[in-house]
C-alpha cells in the first residue's frame, strides 16, 4: 500500500488499510495530489478521526444525527425548530447530498456564496452557522477530521447596522411617563416591571413570585418561558441574574400580589386561568393599547403612502413601539444616561449584569454609542495643565 502508478487506470493510486481493517483506495490525476492525500490520511488514522469517502454519511445525515443531539441536549423548542428550518430548507437542498468526507472549505465557500443570493445576510449568517454546528458534531463523533467550514465567514454590514435611537427604537422618558400612567390596571404590574427591570418577555412570562424578594426589593432571574409555553433555564449563564427593584415597582408588586390570579406554577403574570401568558397577548392588549391611549403613537400609511383616515376622516394611528424589546432598550438607557437627566448612570459592566447580557461586548455593541461622553475641551486642558504646567498655557 502507499502511492503507485496504476497502468490499467491510468492514474495515480493512493492505497491504504482503515482503522476496520479494510482497505481503501482513491484515485489521483497528478502524483502530488496522491501524496497528499495519502499523509492527510496518515495522520487522520494516528488520530483516529478518518473516515473513508465511501463510508462517510452524507450532510444531510450527520444534520439528523447533530438535530437528535441538540434534542438530547435539552435546547428549547424553539430553537430545534429554527436549526430544523435551517436544515431542511436551506442546507439539505443545496449540498445534502454530498459525502462529509468530500466537502471542502471551497465547497463550503460555494454554499455562502449562494445563500447570499438567495437569503437575507442575517439569515444566511445564520444557517451558515448551523452548519458549522452540525460538522462540529460530526467531528465530535469521528465522521470527519477536521469543521472545513470553520474558516468560512459571512461578515455583517456595518451600514445595516444603525444604531439605536431614542425615540425611534428606544422610548423617550417622557413617553414612558405617558404609558405608565396609560395603560390599563389588568396589565399594569407586567408592562411597569418590564420597563423598571429590563427583564427579556420570556424572563417576565416565566417569572414566579418565590424567585421576587419584597423585603430586600430584587427579582431574582433563575428560569424562562419560550414561545411555546415551556419553562427552561435563562438564555445563558449570565441570564441568571438579580435585578433590584425601586420603591415603585416593590408597591405596585405588593398590590398585585393580593389579587394575582393563582397558578400552579407560582407564576407572578399568569392568565386569568393561571397558565403562562403569551407574549404576543401581551403586546396585543397591554402594549400596544397602552400607547394608543398615551398618544405614543404613529400615523397608519395607505398604498399611496398618504396617512389613513377612518370612516369619519379621521387620522388611523398605530402604536409607536411594536414590541416589548422596546421597554428592555428605555431600561437600559435609563441605567446609562447621567444622574443629572434622570439616570441611573452606571459603569458599563453592571449594565451588562443587569440586563443578563452574556458579554459586555454585546452590551457596547448595542449601547455604547448612549453613554455620556465628557467635555473633551476641559479634560484637554486639564490634562496639559498637569502636564506642562499652568503658566506656560
């Protein structure tokens, strides 16, 4: 076994026995590529991590063995849900078929190429993703040597990617003042916790009320509904979070308390009937209601893009903030700007601690560009007074 010229094939063969004890060829135009291969091979054998291209499972294989792990794993429904679409519609279509063992980083290149022409790059970026995933488990389990996707990226558009604005994305404080007062008494507890904790929807949905400590005024963050109504652990280790409550919000939950519809669960914003509220209820009769009566609204455009008038010739408006993601941004504006505009003005790392974000990376990445920046001018001349004296400025 080993490399040798094959006159009835008239090509080049790289020969060698598996790990099984079986014995694989593969055929080569040019000597070098058989030399390659055959070390590549070698080495995948000391290793134990080869897999003959006869043998290999296809992707659309190793995406069914990576599903059934990540089932196994305990990842909520929702998120096997969307890793389900991923596959089934955007990578078993386009490379399935294909042997493991055969696929390439340029191969793999080819595949980001078009789902860039057919996809959002926010999507793409994410099925791209669940690849990698998926040749990680296949790694994981000896199917192949080496994620050729690894190196693969697809980069975000930094001109996609505006920054958040108060009063576009983010409540004003005024606004905020305006719903509170607002909204309706069923739903007042939920939208003002929302607004004074920053917690998540699912946070607040999945809520019990032995995780809020009325005496020492925190909420404590151990546990989370997801979009089916099933209980789970926080997004992440750093979900797992304490978040203190001010005066208003420890009243406003005492009084809830006494008249909160009871749940097996425990749950502080259960149904009427006790279960798990839905977060597209919530939006729907408490959010979107509330800025309707507070005025925190937009105007509703025709086909022609000319406000709409009701029957009566009257101004059709919408609500100004389509979801509760926007009460999460106020609450951590609010943490951020200076105490002098009503802040709380706190250091970046408590804001990533309070809002449970799993590094302060994605809390700058969203919320920098809000943090007060000094008088540039007067720490100038500060600094070149200590430095050179103040007599020669």
């Amino acid at each position: 076994m080993g490399v040798y010229w094959s006159e009835k094939r008239k090509t080049w063969i790289a020969g060698y026995t598996d790990a099984a004890g079986a014995r694989r060829i593969a055929s080569f135009t040019l000597k070098k590529d058989a030399d390659a291969y055959f070390v590549a091979v070698q080495s995948a054998l000391k290793a134990g991590v080869h897999t003959a291209p006869s043998a290999s499972p296809t992707v659309g294989e190793a995406a069914a063995n990576w599903l059934a792990y990540v089932e196994l794993e305990g990842r909520e429904a929702s998120t096997v849900m969307q890793y389900r679409q991923h596959v089934e519609l955007h990578i078993i279509p386009r490379i399935g078929h294909e042997k493991l063992a055969s696929l390439t980083t340029p191969g793999v290149n080819s595949f980001r190429d078009e789902l860039l022409t057919a996809l959002s790059r926010a999507l793409a970026r994410k099925v791209l993703t669940s690849l990698k995933s998926l040749l990680n488990d296949a790694q994981r389990r000896g199917h192949v040597a080496q994620n050729v996707a690894l190196a693969v990226r697809i980069g975000v558009d930094k001109r996609m990617k505006r920054k958040l604005k108060v009063g576009v994305d983010i409540p004003t404080p005024q606004e905020i003042g305006r719903i509170v007062q607002a909204v309706a008494d069923r739903w007042r507890p939920i939208l003002v916790t929302a607004i004074f904790t920053g917690l998540r929807s699912s946070e607040l949905r999945g809520l019990r009320w032995a995780d809020v400590d009325l005496k020492r005024g925190l909420i404590h963050v151990r546990q989370r509904a997801d979009r089916f109504g099933a209980i789970g652990a926080p997004k992440s280790e750093a979900g797992e979070r304490a978040v203190p409550l001010g005066p208003f919000v420890l009243n406003l939950l005492r009084e809830w308390k006494l008249k909160c519809p009871a749940s097996d669960l425990g749950l502080v914003f259960p149904t009427g009937r006790g279960r798990i509220i839905r977060h597209e209820n919530i939006v729907r009769y408490a959010l979107g209601p509330a800025q309707v009566a507070a005025g925190v609204t937009v105007p509703v455009m025709d086909e022609r893009g000319k406000p709409a008038m009701d029957a009566k010739g009257r101004p059709i408006v919408a609500a100004k903030y389509p979801g509760l993601h926007a009460l999460r941004h106020f609450y951590a504006s609010w943490c951020i700007n200076r105490r002098a505009d009503g802040g709380l003005e706190l250091p970046a790392k408590v804001v990533q601690e309070r809002l449970g974000h799993a590094s302060i990376v994605i809390t700058m990445n969203t919320y920098a560009h809000l943090f007060p920046v000094g008088d540039d001018g007067d720490e100038l001349a500060a600094a070149e007074r200590a430095l050179i004296g103040p007599h020669a400025i």
